[in-house]
C-alpha cells in the first residue's frame, strides 16, 4: 500500500471509531432510556428531550468524525496532524457542553410516584479537565512537529546542496 | 524513538491512564445509576404508613427503605419530608422536616421507621381537626453517587389515595 492510501485508510478508521463512540454508542444510550416502559410506566424522557439530545449529538458528532478523518489523514509529526488535534480538543470540549445544554447532564425520568434526576455535571467538567490535559499534549505536539518539519526541510535542501556539489553542479555554475 | 519525546508520551500514557479510569467510571456509574432506578418501586419504597391528627397527638409514621443495588456507596443522603394538609379553601403545611445519613454502602439497604410526634408538626392554632382535608406528603431525597460524581435527586409525591395504596392513612 503506498503511503497516501494508507494515511486515508487511518483516516477512514478514526472517523469510523468516532462516529462509533461518540455518536452510535450515545443515540442507542439515548433511545433505549427514552423508550424504558415497565409495568406501563413510561420511565423514559419525553420524545422532546430526547429529540434535542440527539440533534446535538448528531451535529458535534458529525464535526468530531471530519476531524477524526483529517487528523488521521495527516502525516505523523507534522504541523497540520498537531493542528487538527487541537481543532478535535476544541470541539469535543463543544461536544461535552452540549450534553450540558441539550439536558442530557441532568437527566430527568418520572415514575408513578414522582421523578428521578441525575445530575452528571461533575462527570462532564472532570472529562473537560481530562480534555485540558489533552489540548497541552496537543500544543506541545505543535511545536514538535513545527521543529520536526523544519529540520526536516533543511536536511532535504543539505541533501539536494550535496547532491548537486557531488553532480559538479556548483563549480560549473 | 526520539528521545526528546519520551516525556511526550509518558504525560500521554498518563493522559491516557486517566481517560481509561473514568471511562470506566463513567460506565459503571452510568449503569448502577440505571439499575438503582426500579419503576417497580422496590429499591426506593415508602410503605406502613400510620397517622393521627388531633390536639396533642399528632403523630405520623412510615418505613422507608432505600436499596443501594449500585457498586459504589451512597454519600451525603438528605430526606425533607413536607405534609401538606388542604381543603378547598385553606392550605396548611404542617410538617416540613431533613433527616440526614452519611451513607449507605454498595449493596445494602436501609430500611427505617421515621417517626414524627407533635412536637415535630406545626399546626396552626385554630386548626380545625374536624374537617376533612385532603393529605400531599412529598419526600425529597438527594445523594451523591459513583465517587460523588453523579447527585441523584428523588422526588416522591403521595396523595390520600396512594398512601391508601401503601398501607395507611
């Protein structure tokens, strides 16, 4: 396999693992709690909420897979692969906040007798500090790679320099 | 591998260990939090309940169970319990009481009379006890829950009728 057809097939696989995990896993969590009947009782969330949920599930998920794509797409160590990280950071940050607006961190189910809420809000800001840790990889990834591309220019051009000196290239000139 | 990247991809690897935990975290607490839900009404029951309203003999009663079927402990448990006692004019409340527990630990239950006397209700002075009046006992139950990551807040509502159902009254 040449080397662009395998940095596609990379990119292809990471869309896919995102598309998996951030948006199939939750729109089934989603769609088995809001159908949750027992007894007769609708436990589950109202066809409202869950149909905001999933839009946003649905929009940030579809940004996650085209970066997850271009991210994986990028050669290693290169300024670009670094950029498209921070780009993902940024919006899985979108992502995690729009569990908090959508009404998914506070999760609303009515029984016969009252109604249960789970406030996940804690979990959601621990995953945005875990994200925070990410971005700093990310940045530094940035710098590596801006470092990487440019020895990497400059033994390009010292190799071309030597090639033409040892073509006698230079003295004729 | 380059050796300036070592430190890289130690932070990564911590980075990553980190991610791992509350992934895991996250499942399990987002799982127990399901199973401790149980619309059959078994894991959080209120039931027995005994009441009487008169001049200086106030007095209600009720078990209470609350089953920790999760894996991780209940902390901070607080119950305000509020009885509301109206008719069609007048609307009284006469009980407004917390009871606090530290915890209940994964996979045990508590179960507990909670009883208030007179002392505890507060019925206005001229409070008519012949009149008929319809009961509203609301029971607010809050917890936190996986590592003290999810807070749980139950709210329960009965009427006449369902404590009638739940053995009172």
């Amino acid at each position: 396999m040449t080397k662009p057809a395998k940095l596609i097939f990379k990119g292809v696989f990471l869309a896919l693992i995102k598309a998996i995990t951030n948006m199939l896993i939750p729109y089934l969590t989603f769609k088995y709690v809001s159908s949750i009947v027992i007894m007769g009782i609708p436990i589950g969330l109202t066809n409202e909420q869950f149909q905001v949920i999933v839009f946003w599930i649905t929009a940030l998920g579809l940004v996650q897979v085209s970066i997850a794509f271009a991210k994986g797409a990028s050669p290693r160590r290169s300024p670009q692969k670094a950029i498209w990280s921070i780009f993902e950071i940024a919006v899985y940050c979108l992502y995690l906040w729009c569990y908090k607006f959508s009404g998914a961190a506070s999760l609303t189910l009515n029984f016969k007798y009252g109604f249960v809420t789970y406030d996940l809000a804690l979990l959601l800001q621990l995953w945005l500090g875990l994200v925070s840790l990410k971005l700093f990889i990310a940045i530094y990834d940035l710098i590596d790679g801006i470092y990487f591309y440019n020895k990497k220019h400059k033994e390009l051009k010292g190799m071309e320099i030597s090639k033409k000196i040892a073509a006698g290239g230079v003295l004729n000139e | 591998m380059n050796v300036g990247r070592i430190p890289r991809q130690i932070v990564y690897g911590i980075v990553l260990l980190i991610q791992i935990c509350l992934t895991l975290v996250s499942i399990l607490g987002g799982l127990s939090s399901v199973m401790i839900l149980d619309p059959n009404f078994e894991n959080i029951m209120v039931k027995n309940f005994n009441a009487n309203f008169g001049p200086g003999i106030n007095q209600l009663n009720f078990t209470f169970i609350l089953n920790n079927t999760g894996v991780y402990d209940f902390h901070n448990i607080s119950f305000n319990i509020n009885l509301t006692m109206s008719n069609a004019t007048d609307s009284y409340n006469v009980l407004n009481s917390n009871v606090t527990i530290s915890e209940i630990k994964a996979e045990q239950k508590f179960e507990e009379v909670i009883s208030f006397n007179d002392s505890d209700f507060n019925f206005p002075i001229d409070f008519n006890y012949t009149t008929d009046y319809s009961i509203s006992l609301q029971i607010i139950i809050e917890f936190v829950y996986s590592l003290d990551l999810i807070k749980f807040r139950i709210f329960l509502n009965f009427t006449d009728s369902d404590l009638g159902d739940l053995g009172g009254l």
